[in-house]
C-alpha cells in the first residue's frame, strides 16, 4: 500500500494509529525506525490483549493463543471503541463479537459468550439498588461453557438465566424459565403498576384461563426469588 | 498556582489497594503525603474496589491522573467524560488533576499513548483543547511529558513543543522526571539542560518511576521495576532547578510488597531533604 504524505495532524494521527490498529494493512508512517515502532506495536496490543484477558476468562480458556490473538488483532483493528472508561472497554468487545464480527472459524455461542461475560462486569458496577436481577435468555446454555462443554449448535430450547446481584456485592446465576423470564419483564414494565396488571398480561400472553392459580403461581416464584436473594422487595 | 500538598507520594493501582487498606492508617499517613488515582479507571465502577477507593481518599490528600482525555488528538473532545471527570474530581476532593500531553484516540479509542507530531500546528490543537478542559472543570490542568520512542512527523523539538503548548494553553505541567531521562537516552538529548528549559514556575508536581533497558540506546518507560540510580539523580537536579515539588512514585506491575514502595516513596522524602538543607 503505496501512502501520500500526510498534509494536516488528522492525517498524520490516523497513519500512526490505523497502523497501531491493523499493521498488516496499514504501513507505518515514513522515516520511523522499525525497532522503535515494534516498541509500540507490542505496548499497545499486549496492553489490550491483557485487559481483555482478564475481562473475559472464559472465551479466553476456550482459545488457544493463536486463536485469542487473531480474535483481539480483529477486534482492534475493526471495532471503534467510544468508551474511556477502562472498565467499559470489555463492552465494547461484547458488542464487536455480537453485532460485527462474521467469522465462519468462530464457535456459534461467541456473541453470547462475550455477552454473558461483560453483562456480569456491567451487572457489577451497576449502580440499581441492591439486589439487582437481569434476566436473560440466550440460544445457548452460556453459562455452562468452558473447555468440557464447546457446543457446536444451539439445542432446541432456548437458556434463560437470571443474572443477580446479591445483596453481599456476589454475582450470582440461576436457570429459569420462559414463564419466569417474562415475570421479571413485566414486573420492570412501568405501565404494569401493580402485581395483578402483571398476572393479567401474563395469563394473557400464556393463554392461561385460571387467573387465581396463575396468580398462586407467580406469587410462590416472587416467594422463592426473593428468600434466594435475587430479588427484593419492592 | 494553586498550593499542593507537599512532600511525597504513591499512586493508588487496583492491586495495591489491599496492601494499602492493609496497612495501618497512622503508619501510611507517615510515610506518604498523598496519594493519586486514574479517573478512568474507576469512573463508573462499584462494588468493594471501589468502596476501598472512597476509604482512601478520605483519608488522604488525593492527586488525579488521567489517561483517556486525548489533549493532544483531532477526535472531538468527549464532553460526557469531562463532566463525568469533573464529579469525580469533587467526589474524592482531587487537589490537582493532570492528563497527558499525548493522543490515545484517532477515530477511536486505542487505549494507550501516542507521540503527537511536534509541529505548529499540533500546539495550536493540544493548547485549545486543554484550555476548553480547563474551563469545563473550571480549574487549571497540569499536563504531563510522556515517554515516546519514534516522533512522527517532526518539526520542533519536543522542549519547543512542551514548552509552547504550557504557554499557549496556560496551563501547569506534571514533570515526569523518569520520562525525560528516557526521551534523553532514546532520543539522544542531555537530560538536565531538558528540565533546565521547562519553565519551572509552572510544574505542579513530579512523577517517577521504573523503567526496562531494551538496549544501549532504547528505554521503555514500563512503570514495572525500582527507579534506577541516574533517575535519582536527575531527580535531585530537577529540584534544584524547580525547588522541591510534590513527588509521586508510579509503580503499575511487578508490585513488590508494599513496605519495598514506601521505601522507595522515602528515598523521594530523602531526596527533597538534602535539597531542603542544601538551600538553608
């Protein structure tokens, strides 16, 4: 790749950074002795690799370090970070392997993964009153993926997961179901103000006649949820 | 110039944080004058970490250290962070804030410090923008001299440059005396006639710290080993020419147990000692 002499700072600040980001594509700038730009080619992308490696523990046992490397030389070369926040930047790999990488090499669940992976972070530094619950479903059972278990497709139920912070600062996971995922939906939906508007839109949705049982039902879930610590009073 | 807290200190890391709590308050409190955070990384955050934060800044006088602000670069200033910085310089009663002289976005953020071209015109954008962060905090700013190993696109020289962006941004400088001593072995220059042109009235405080030698003619400004003998003395000569400055120890990997930092902080107090009787 052939490059103009860079006239303005723009242009001479997106030569220096796009080959920082991709030096496979994008020469250095002219003049700079090659031991010298090697300093920084290694800073700043054992800087990122680590901080993602640590973030993310699980996508990073399931790669080898070939794997791992190609997967953060993509991201970085690829993604735009907005976030200075170094606590946020796992985010912003979540959201790379969700809506913008396309890899066919890539295990099916990875998007997933990263999701789970940054939303116990993101759950971490909430600032919602404790305890907090963010119920999830994904296509994969997320949760129990590791070197023992690297599901090749998705099985045929989906996995909901209630993601919780207790109210000791733990963050804690618990399987759960399509009925009660929906529950905790609704119980967030502001224009469902009290405990019976919820009943009557999930006996709705679930096309459920006994509205009394369902009621029991939900009543016994709240019950149970909140002597497990996943959710609070209110 | 605003009056800082004197003496010397230790930056507060993530890892250090326990080491520090752990320790008794009345001992930490003798053997460190202050302490500095990094905004970035911990704007935002909750949880035990960052309670442990709150109990230290309490406690101590508290200097801040960004990284992600980007003074020297052509993105557009991020004037959700500047607010969010300027609460956390209120929360924790921050006494100086400084930012690097340098650049880490270009189109996105690359989490880490590029060179700026030492040019005319690279002043004219760094001074602007550290004046529009200075105004939005409403307080003055230090920037520091950051280590680099190749200047792109070089017009000045980077005393030239330093010295006209403090003047056109009318702001202070964080002297990193561990940087000079780096750019003077990588970019062949004397050390001691650098700090001798810096203007002395306008450093509010120093850092310093540890580096790796790669090779004879090529440092690399890691933070991650003790501060080496020629760095104590160039320390020693900065304070002659700028008279004692509060002192900081960076120490970010490779932390050795805590009494071996304070240690170190306590060779600074040494240091500005000898200084001290030297001009009595």
């Amino acid at each position: 790749m052939s490059v103009e002499k860079p006239c303005n700072l723009r242009e001479q600040q997106l030569l220096f950074a796009n080959h920082l980001r991709n030096p496979r594509d994008f020469a250095a700038p002219a003049g700079i002795e090659e031991r010298r730009m090697r300093i920084y080619r290694h800073l700043f992308f054992g800087n990122i690799s680590n901080v993602l490696a640590t973030t993310f523990p699980v996508i990073r046992s399931i790669m080898n370090e070939e794997q791992w490397e190609a997967l953060v030389r993509d991201f970085y070369a690829t993604h735009r970070c907005e976030t200075p926040l170094f606590p946020y930047i796992a985010g912003e790999l979540a959201e790379y392997l969700l809506h913008e990488r396309d890899s066919d090499a890539d295990y099916p669940f990875l998007g997933e993964l990263a999701w789970y992976e940054w939303s116990e972070i993101a759950l971490r530094h909430s600032d919602e009153t404790m305890p907090t619950c963010w119920p999830m479903v994904f296509r994969f059972p997320v949760h129990r993926i590791g070197v023992g278990y690297l599901p090749q497709q998705a099985p045929a139920t989906a996995t909901y997961l209630l993601m919780y912070r207790r109210c000791d600062e733990q963050i804690k996971f618990m399987e759960s179901s399509a009925a009660t995922f929906r529950l905790l939906q609704l119980l967030d939906d502001k224009t469902l103000p009290t405990l019976q508007d919820v009943c009557e839109q999930l006996a709705v949705e679930m096309q459920h006649q006994d509205i009394l049982s369902l009621q029991t039902m939900v009543q016994d879930t709240l019950q149970q949820l909140l002597q497990a610590g996943v959710i609070n009073n209110s | 110039m605003l009056v800082l807290p004197e003496g010397a200190g230790l930056g507060v890391r993530r890892g250090l944080l326990k080491s520090l709590l752990n320790t008794e308050s009345a001992h930490l409190g003798s053997m460190l004058d202050f302490m500095e955070v990094t905004p970035d990384n911990w704007i935002g955050t909750s949880g035990a970490a960052t309670r442990q934060l709150h109990q230290l800044t309490e406690r101590f006088p508290f200097f801040a250290h960004g990284l992600s602000l980007s003074l020297g670069g052509t993105d557009p200033l991020d004037v959700e962070f500047i607010a969010q910085l300027k609460s956390f310089l209120s929360l924790h009663n921050i006494h100086c804030y400084s930012e690097h002289l340098s650049y880490c976005s270009a189109d996105g953020h690359l989490y880490d410090l590029m060179p700026i071209p030492f040019t005319e015109e690279a002043v004219k954008n760094s001074a602007a923008r550290i004046r529009q962060v200075q105004d939005v905090l409403g307080r003055r700013i230090a920037i520091e001299n950051v280590s680099y190993y190749a200047a792109p696109f070089q017009e000045l020289s980077e005393i030239d440059f330093v010295n006209a962006v403090i003047k056109e941004a009318d702001c202070d400088l964080l002297l990193d005396v561990n940087n000079v001593y780096v750019n003077s072995i990588n970019h062949g220059y004397d050390p001691e006639k650098f700090i001798a042109a810096l203007p002395c009235d306008r450093v509010a405080y120093l850092h310093i710290a540890g580096h790796y030698v790669e090779a004879e003619d090529l440092c690399v400004d890691t933070h991650a080993a003790e501060v080496c003998d020629p760095v104590w003395e160039l320390l020693a000569f900065t304070y002659q020419h700028t008279g004692i400055k509060p002192t900081l120890l960076e120490r970010d990997f490779n932390f050795p147990p805590i009494e071996v930092l304070l240690a170190e902080v306590q060779k600074i107090r040494d240091i500005q000692h000898v200084e001290k009787s030297r001009v009595s």
